[in-house]
C-alpha cells in the first residue's frame, strides 16, 4: 500500500515504518507496478513511471 501510495502521489516518499521498504527487491516492486497498472489503480501514469524510474536509477537498473 506505501507503495502504491507513493506512485499515486499521495505521499512524498517511499518510507515504511522500521525501514521494511528494504526488504522489497526492484523486481518485487516492479512486478507491483506492473500488476496496479493492470488493475487499474495507477491514477496518474506518467507520476508512477518518473518515480518508478527514480527508484530503478537508485537501484542501479537504469541509465
């Protein structure tokens, strides 16, 4: 749900209480990304790909 919430703009970070944000691997998050736009819960498309591309440069995936 941080996650989601993130990508949709409702918050400005992807921080989860404890730190748990780390225990999610790139390909986990991706595959969310991948399986909420197939839901249909991706509000603004273009927000999730710029903060998804965000964490893929910090991950070392990209660029």
């Amino acid at each position: 749900m941080v996650f989601l919430a993130y990508l949709n703009g409702h918050q400005e970070h992807f921080r989860m209480v404890g730190g748990l944000e780390s225990a999610r691997s790139i390909v986990h998050l991706s595959e969310v990304l991948r399986l909420a736009d197939a839901a249909g819960l991706i509000v603004d498309p273009e927000r999730a790909v710029a903060r998804m591309g965000a964490l893929l440069d910090v991950a070392g995936v990209r660029r």
